[in-house]
C-alpha cells in the first residue's frame, strides 16, 4: 500500500471506529457500514459551489476541480475505497436541492442559519472571510468605513455576505444582485459611483484587487462563516459521522494542507471546532 495512501486510512481510522491496536484501514464490516451510510450508490457524491474559490475552481477547459471540496472528497472516497463525483452546484440554492432530492450525499455550504430550515450542518471545515472590493479612487479604507448614510453596498443575492449584511448594516443600504456581475460591470458600478463597495467572499475580493487596477479589496474581514459540510434535514446518523470526519480532518492536516495548496491562505483558515 502506498505510504500516502496508508497515512490518510490510518489517521481517518477512528472515524470508523477503529480501535484494533496497529490496524492500517478500517475492517471490511465498519467500512461496509461507512460505505452504506455516506455512499449508497458506490459514488460519494458531493455538491459544492463551482463559483467560490474557497470551496474550489472548475477548470473551464477541463473540467477538473481543485481545492478543498475535491480534496476532502477525494481522501474520504480514498478511505471508503469508492468512486467520487464533484457536482459543482450555480448557487446554495442549487447544493440544498442537490442534496434533498438525492443527487448529493452531502455537500459543502457556508453556515447560515436561514438554512438550517432545509439542511443540517454537518461539521466545520474551514473558516472563509468576506471583505469589500472598492474603487481604487474610494476613501473607504476599512470594513467599518462602508456603512456610512449615502453609501450603497452590493451583495449578491442568497451570498453569506448579503444574509449577514441584510441585518448588519446600520446606515448604509444593500443593493442585491441575482447573480455575480462580471469584472468589468463591478468596475463600471464602483468607478461611477453607483456602488460604494461590493460585498463578496475575500479570496473573489483578492481576485479582482490583483486582475484590476481599477479595483482594491479592503484590507480586513467584515464577516468570518464557517464553510461546512451539510446534509439532509433529520439525517443524524449522517450528520454525526461527517461531524466526526471534519473533526479528523482539521487535526489530520488535511483542511490546512488544501487551504495552501489553493494559495488560500490570506482569505481562509482551519475552522477552530463546530460551532453550529
């Protein structure tokens, strides 16, 4: 067995409940269990947002997927000895229904707890911050410079950045867009004035800072969501083994090493514990 492989079956072990002195993977029976419970068709299927880097990126040529949600899913399948699928998923809209009509076997989302109503969460992954892009010509410096009387913020619509907003801003008002507007429309909003920030996950804020010299991204956070597994609502079985491979997961390495090998190090962290 290779050494990379024997490494993530022996630190995963105790997920399924592994307690055989020196064992290397997990008995057929435990992995038989696991495998009915997570991947009942023979395919761990996982649903993710195709447009939030912190989850991954899609290969527009390819296909291909990177980042966290390939790499969890990967070395969970790995442990399972399954097939996985990535389904890249518009909006968290589209993961919640991936997962309620059974396409998924779970998938990842940021916290919010208008979703808890349709989905349960099911273990903290990582920790995403969400900062605002602003005209390079803007006066606002940090976060708490936007919410001012006569500023305008956009979000989009559904976004952990809008749900948090919505209820946040104090003085400001939120203008919400269905979907993410293109580089070159966020530019126009934010250069003529029509926005005085645009509210986003900060690894999209960092993306647009360095493509355009029009455009910065703030240097602080204005709110940090846990990125979490989630699953069917009232599947506790589900839920509690996924609690329990996130928790592995953070302590193994495994979140730390995907978050670096992303570049993501200056907009994600390793989710403390669960929180939710």
């Amino acid at each position: 067995m290779p050494r990379r492989i024997a490494a993530v079956l022996a630190s995963v072990a105790v997920l399924f409940h592994v307690v055989a002195a020196g064992q290397t993977r997990p008995p057929d029976d435990d992995l038989q269990v696991a495998r009915q419970a997570l991947a009942p068709t023979g395919v761990l299927r996982a649903a993710f947002l195709r447009d939030n880097p912190v989850q991954g990126r899609v290969n527009p040529q390819t296909g291909e997927v990177t980042g966290l949600a390939a790499d969890v899913t990967q070395r969970l399948a790995m442990v399972l000895g399954t097939r996985y699928q990535l389904i890249p998923s518009e909006n968290a809209a589209a993961v919640i229904m991936n997962i309620n009509t059974g396409t998924a076997d779970f998938g990842f989302l940021a916290y919010d707890a208008e979703r808890t109503e349709q989905v349960d969460y099911a273990g903290n992954l990582a920790v995403m911050r969400s900062s605002y892009v602003v005209a390079n010509t803007s006066p606002l410096r940090r976060s708490s410079d936007a919410d001012r009387m006569g500023s305008v913020i956009g979000a989009v619509k559904g976004a952990s950045q809008q749900l948090f907003l919505i209820s946040s801003l104090r003085q400001a008002s939120l203008r919400v867009f269905d979907t993410q507007p293109a580089r070159d429309a966020i530019e126009r909003l934010l250069v003529t004035g029509e926005l005085s920030a645009f509210a986003m996950n900060r690894q999209r804020a960092l993306d647009l800072d360095a493509a355009s010299s029009a455009l910065r991204a703030l240097p602080d956070s204005f709110v940090d969501i846990a990125q979490a597994f989630v699953v069917r609502k009232g599947d506790a079985a589900k839920r509690a083994r996924l609690q329990r491979i996130a928790a592995e997961m953070r302590a193994s390495g495994v979140v730390s090493a995907s978050i670096r090998k992303a570049g993501l190090e200056d907009s994600t962290a390793v989710a403390p514990e669960d929180g939710n």
